[in-house]
C-alpha cells in the first residue's frame, strides 16, 4: 500500500486528491473517470495495473506515471510551497467546494487559492474581454462593473492583460470582492506586471488555479482557466472580443454549463466587437445597463444585491459641473472641445474636471473625457 508524508494538519483523503491531480498524463476526464470507476483517488493509486487499465481512456502510459508516481516525495514538495506561499486548497469532497462550479460537467477536481473562502460570495459574476480594450471598452467595464460591484456582485475574471486587469481594478476601487482565475499554479505571476495586483486582490477576494502550484502559463492551459471562470459565476458578460478570442471560449463555456451570457454591442467596424456581435446572433442579451443583466436573473439570485446607489443625491456638484457633465454626455470628448462647447475659459474647464474627476463622475482615458458611471 502507497504511503502518504505526515502532515497533521491535512486529511489523507486530501492528500490523495492533491497527488492524482499532479499525476502526468490525467487530466480532469480521466481524473473523474478513475475516481468513479474505482471509488476514491485513494483506491486509484492502490489499484493494480489490469484494474486501471479497464478504466476507459487509460492506456499502458498513464497507468504507469500513476503507479510510479513518488506520493511521498511529490507531496512533501507541494504543500512546502502551499505552506510557504499561504495557499490552501480545496477538493470536490470539501463542503466548501464552490456550489456553481461544482455543478458543471468537469468541476476541477482540486482548487487551489490563496485568499478568502469564496463559497459564500454573493452574486458571483464572470467579466471577460480583449487584450487589448479599445478606450470604449475601457469606458464600459469601468461603468458596468462599477455598479455591479456597488450592488454586491463579486466580479470574477481571470487577470489577463487588457478587459480581465481593469474588472479586477475596478471592483477593488469599490471595495467589493473579486476573484482570479489563474491559467497557471499559483507560485507563478502571469502576465508578470500584475504581481502587485495579484497581492491586492488576495487581500479582499482570492486568486485561483485547478493547477499544481509549480505548472507553469502555457497556452493550453487557458482554455481550462476560462471554464472555470465561467463555472464559478451566475453568468459572464464579453465586453469586447475578435472572432478567435479567449473571451469567446469562456462565453462557450458558461452556454454549455447553462449559464447566462452577456455581450456588449460595439463599433460595427472595429474587429473588436465581432466576436461579441456574433454572440448576440447568437442569442446572448445584448447589454446597454447593469439592469439588461440583473433582470435575466431570478429573484432568488438577486436577493443578495443592494439597492443602485443615487450618486446625484450623494454629491453636490456646482453650476459649473453640471454643465460640463450634460455636455460630456454619453460621447467622449476632447477637452478643446469642452472649452468651445462651454464657452468658459480654459483654465476654469480644465479645474471642473479636475474636480469631477475627484468627485469619481468623469474620467480621463487616452487624453478624452468622458463619465464615469452610468446615468
């Protein structure tokens, strides 16, 4: 019988569900596959060769990585950097294990993360989008998820470059929770910039990954992360995607677990917005408001959301403000433009929206002005 290193702190049970998880050459299918035909992850490394091997999809290969696999060596070495780095894990056995991602087809079989327990978030909601966000797109994730976080939703993406850093970003700026998929284990940054980003959001939601801690980012991992983004939500909203996008595989995924999609309308000529116009043929609700994706929801989903904030009746705003805010509109616009509009001098349009902006109602991207929350 295999033996396990002394941990007292960890059940054996656990130790098991960890270690098939590191095993080369079983993935999730396989992982479910043995543990139904066998009983536990336990029973999987106790069984004999013949017995493996009438598991489906098990050739002479994979049942020899998984009775050559070093238990005792391979685990002290994972949970000294679990224990190190302050990662914890949780298995599909834990009555902690996320209940939405649980009910999907190939729930991962372990969870690792570093951060909060995230199996009593309200309103888990997935936020995915390009690399590389056009000033429009920018506009919009800072709006909807704004107000999405304001309301209590805890905004899930997956702290990729461009749309999935600034949903991140933007719940953090309203104190709300948000979670981080990651497409790597969890000793590593990916991409590298975001490592402070990565500290922050342990400190109010949690990063994590089905992958043992040392795997390190390869493409052919992302396509899981994005199932698990999407599983772990009520439903995803694509703010912006190409027609081959990531954002696109994570939209696939949520329709084929049954869950809601979302997808911002765009410039009908930017090849940004193909992908998300495509999935508005295809049926998903197009969004122009928080409200076209929370009415989607049933009230039982919703009864965790606070009321929508009246930032009007919160913050005075002077003469001044108000008109500049009704000429700003719903348009981006050039400050030279403002001053024109307004006919003010330079200098008291450009101290407007310096306060506007410390007021959080305008904001400033790629030198234009524009709102910074939704009406």
């Amino acid at each position: 019988m295999k033996t396990l290193f002394s941990d007292d702190d960890v059940s054996e049970a656990e130790h098991y569900w960890v270690a098939l998880n590191m095993v080369l050459g079983v993935g999730k299918t396989l992982f479910h596959r043995l543990v139904q035909a066998l009983g536990s992850p336990r029973n999987v490394f106790n069984a004999s060769r013949q017995q493996l091997m009438q598991v489906e999809g098990i050739g002479a290969k994979t049942a020899a990585q998984i009775q050559k696999f070093d238990l005792e060596r391979n685990l002290d070495r994972e949970y000294r950097l679990m224990r190190d780095t302050g990662v914890r894990v949780l298995t599909l056995e834990d009555p902690r294990y996320p209940p939405l991602l649980k009910a999907i087809y190939d729930p991962p079989p372990v969870l690792y993360f570093k951060g909060r327990v995230f199996d009593d978030v309200s309103f888990p909601f997935a936020v995915v989008g390009t690399r590389a966000a056009s000033s429009y797109g920018k506009i919009a994730t800072e709006r909807l998820c704004s107000e999405l976080a304001q309301r209590g939703a805890c905004l899930i993406s997956g702290m990729a470059r461009g749309v999935d850093t600034l949903v991140h970003i933007t719940a953090l700026k309203e104190n709300a929770v948000t979670l981080a998929v990651m497409g790597c284990g969890l000793t590593h940054t990916y991409p590298p910039e975001n490592r402070a980003l990565k500290e922050k959001i342990i400190e109010s939601g949690a990063i994590i990954s089905e992958f043992p801690m040392s795997t390190k980012p390869d493409r052919n991992n992302f396509p899981a992360r994005n199932r698990v983004i999407s599983g772990l939500a009520h439903g995803t909203l694509v703010i912006e995607a190409g027609e081959k996008s990531g954002a696109l595989i994570t939209a696939h995924f949520a329709l084929e677990q049954g869950r809601e999609v979302f997808a911002l309308p765009g410039n009908i000529f930017s090849p940004k917005s193909q992908g998300a116009h495509n999935l508005i043929k295809k049926g998903a609700k197009l969004v122009d408001g928080v409200d076209a994706i929370l009415e989607e929801f049933s009230p039982e989903v919703q009864q965790n959301l606070v009321a929508k904030k009246n930032d009007d009746e919160k913050i005075e705003l002077t003469d001044f403000e108000k008109l500049l805010l009704s000429l700003i509109g719903h348009e981006q616009h050039h400050v030279d433009d403002l001053i024109e509009r307004s006919h003010l001098p330079a200098a008291d349009v450009l101290a407007t929206l310096v306060q506007l902006e410390l007021k959080d109602r305008v904001t400033q991207t790629d030198g234009l002005w524009h709102l910074a929350r939704f009406p």
